[in-house]
C-alpha cells in the first residue's frame, strides 16, 4: 500500500517544493493549508504514514495544532516533523516535542536531509503495518484454534458420551441375548416331555386300534403324528440354535474332508434315493469348532439334495479357494479366508430374497412342498459368525443355488484328493 503523507503549510510554494522533493520515492500526499484543514483532513482519514508541518502558521501554529491531533487516540501513532525557518532556543524545541515532534527540518530545506528523515520514519511506519497485520492473523489464528479446541473438546466428550450409551446398549443387548437363549432352551426342553407322550400314546393308539379305525380316523391319527414329527424337528433345531456358544477351547485343528464324509454317511440314504452326484474338491485343514461346522455341512448339502428338481439327477459340487481381504493399511493385516462354495443344479429361488433366508423360521416354500422348521439356514449364518467368518447365497429360479462359506484361514492347506460319489 502506497504510505500517505500529510503536507501542512499555509504556503502553497512551499507544500509543492516538499512534494517535488519527495515525489520520486512513490508516496502519496494530501495537502492542508492550515492547522484547521489539516484536522478537518485527519477527522475523515487517519491512516497516515507521518505529517510534515510548518511551526509558523497564522490562527493554529504547528505546535498548538500537534497537541489538538494527539487529543485523539486514534491519531496519536501518527509522528510529526516540525519545519521551521528559525531557531527558537531549546525552550521551544523542548515545547515541539512535547506537543509532539519527533524531529525538525530547518528552512532552508536540504533535500538529502529531508528525504532520508522521511525515508527512517516510513520505514518504520511499513514494519508497524506488517507487526499490526501480523498480530492481526496471529489473533485470528488463536480464535481458530480456540474454537478448534472447543469443537474437538465438545466432540471428544459427545464421542465418550456414545461409547457409553453403546457400552451400555451392548451389555443390555448381551444380556437380552443370554434370557432369550434361555427362554428358547428351557421352553424347548420343556416341550419335549408332553411331545414324547404325544408320540408315545398316537402310535399306541394307531397299533391298538387300526384295525376298527375307518380311513377317516387313521387319517386323522396320521396328521397326529406327522405334526408331533415336525414339532419334535422344529425343538429339536431351536435347541441346537440356543446352545450355540463361543468356547475357544472347542476351536481346534480339523480336516473339513473328513467332516464332509461324515455328512455323507448321515445323507447316505437320501443321496441313494435320489441318485445324487457329488463333487468334493480337496479342503484344507482349519482351526474350527468340529462340533458346530459339522451339522453346517450337514443343513447346506441336506438343502441341496431337498430343493432339487423333480426327475432331474441332483449334481452337488462343494470346491474352494483362498481369498485375501485387507484389514489395515499397506496390506500389514491382512486376513486370509478359505472361502467354500456348495453349489447345486436344484430349484433355486429369487436373488432379492439371498439375505432374508439367513433369517429365523424364514421359509420361501410351503410345507406341503418341502418339509422344514426354517432354522437351518440361520442356524448356518450363527456357526459362521461364531468362527468370525460370512455366509451369502447365490442363486436363480430354476437354475440352482451357490451357498459362499468364508471362514479364516489359519494354517496351511493339507493335500486331500479330490474325490466324486455317485448315488
């Protein structure tokens, strides 16, 4: 910014020689005839680099004119230079700076002297505007950084204040959970005992009695045992859903293969009846709880030979492969999963339904048509979770079913043949 000069002098030849004088080094100037104009001119702007003014002035000389402009504090940063044509004594230089000078230039003017005067007093005058400025943006920064501090304080204790909401959420939830699987279990275990005499006393009745029972009756008596059967499957299956708990002991290393062949020695009639190809790809070995990836299996392969295609051969294959999924930055995290496929050529059902069917007692089929409790798939979704691993679906009307298993990869995978049975 160009610095300002004000010029007072109540001859106009002596405002232009200043001015000529101190033109080249680029200032600007404002000119004042008198004491009165110069503070007429300093009530409207106060913005000046320094004043240059005549002692000797008529109505308001130089030194009455300084002490009226250091009466307002707006104006007292502005300095002065007295110019005057006579020496009047150290009394009155000493009264100058009293009202006000800080120096004086003495008539006739030395351009050499002025300029250099002039030159200290803008110096001084541009490194207070870059102080001024700069304490300016250092006050400004401290507001930021007061207001900064304020928005993280506020948002530190909101955070704690979540953490103990979730905190608290988290153990209500947990022990919501906890009553829930007790109720499940005390209730089906409660239910098993007037089940088993349900049973028990309809296959009495039907042995006794068949005999003088007309079509009608054994129907009836039928149905009887028939929904006991269901009933006894649905407990059955709760039960093992409520007793499903994380115990690390349980959690050792186990050849899936030999669980799969397992499973087949259980589905073995089924897989006969139907005439069921299956295609087992070699498995590697993983640290998982036996007890709990075994009826995994058994419900994921059980569905494959259930949801098949009437007089179309079921062809159920179960392969895998490794995937890597980053958990930290630069890869130093990162999580290997063995990621099992069980995929069939039955009925299939709808995409949009992939993620309802994890869910309790959700079935996409009557009974009527397939028989089940629809716990078995949310009972799979709870084993897969209880080994920090996912389970989606794949899958299309009419065209077969892909079940993705991914559980955590912990050691090396063991060679196993891949072999095929044939129903």
């Amino acid at each position: 910014m160009q610095p300002k000069i004000l010029l007072v002098d109540d001859r106009e030849d002596n405002l232009l020689s200043i001015e000529t004088i101190l033109e080249p080094d680029g200032y600007k100037f404002i000119k004042a005839n008198s004491g009165r104009q110069a503070l007429k001119i300093l009530l409207q702007e106060y913005d000046f680099a320094m004043i240059l003014m005549d002692v000797k002035m008529p109505n308001l000389n130089g030194f009455e004119t300084a002490a009226l402009i250091y009466e307002r504090e707006k104006l007292k940063h502005i300095p002065i230079i007295f110019i005057t044509a006579n020496n009047y004594g150290d009394d009155n230089i000493f009264k100058g700076y009293q009202a006000g000078a800080v120096d004086y230039i003495y008539k006739p003017i030395n351009p050499g002297v002025l300029r250099a005067k002039v030159s200290v007093l803008i110096d001084l005058y541009k490194k207070n505007r870059q102080l001024l400025a700069q304490e300016q943006r250092l006050v400004a920064i401290n507001k930021n950084l007061e207001l900064e501090i304020k928005e993280r304080k506020a948002s530190e204790e909101k955070i704690k204040q979540l953490n103990r909401q979730l905190l608290e959420n988290i153990a209500s939830l947990e022990s919501a959970n906890k009553d829930l699987d007790r109720f499940a279990f005390m209730a089906s275990h409660d239910l098993q005992e007037p089940l088993r005499k349900i049973r028990m006393f309809s296959d009495r009745l039907f042995l006794k009695y068949q005999d003088m029972l007309d079509d009608d009756g054994k129907t009836n008596i039928t149905r009887i045992q028939k929904a006991a059967e269901r009933m006894q499957n649905l407990i059955t299956d709760i039960l093992t859903f409520s007793k499903i708990t994380v115990d690390k002991a349980a959690f050792i290393e186990t050849d899936i293969n030999k669980l799969i062949d397992e499973v087949l020695v259980d589905l073995d009639d089924e897989i006969k009846s139907k005439g069921a190809q299956l295609y087992i790809d070699k498995l590697p070995i993983l640290c998982v709880n036996p007890g709990l990836i075994k009826p995994l299996f058994q419900n994921l392969i059980g569905n494959a030979l259930k949801y098949s295609k009437k007089d179309v051969v079921p062809i159920i294959k179960v392969h895998y492969e490794e995937n890597t999924v980053l958990n930290g930055k630069n890869g130093r995290d990162n999580v290997s999963y063995c990621k099992i496929l069980i995929q069939d050529n039955g009925i299939g059902f709808d995409q949009k339904y992939a993620e309802e069917i994890f869910g309790m007692f959700k079935r996409l089929h009557h009974n009527s048509e397939f028989q089940g409790t629809g716990i078995g798939l949310a009972l799979c979704k709870k084993i897969v979770e209880q080994h920090k691993g996912y389970i989606s679906a794949r899958s299309k009307i009419n065209e077969g079913s892909t079940f993705i298993i991914s559980l955590p990869l912990n050691l090396a995978e063991k060679e196993v043949p891949a072999h095929v049975i044939n129903g």
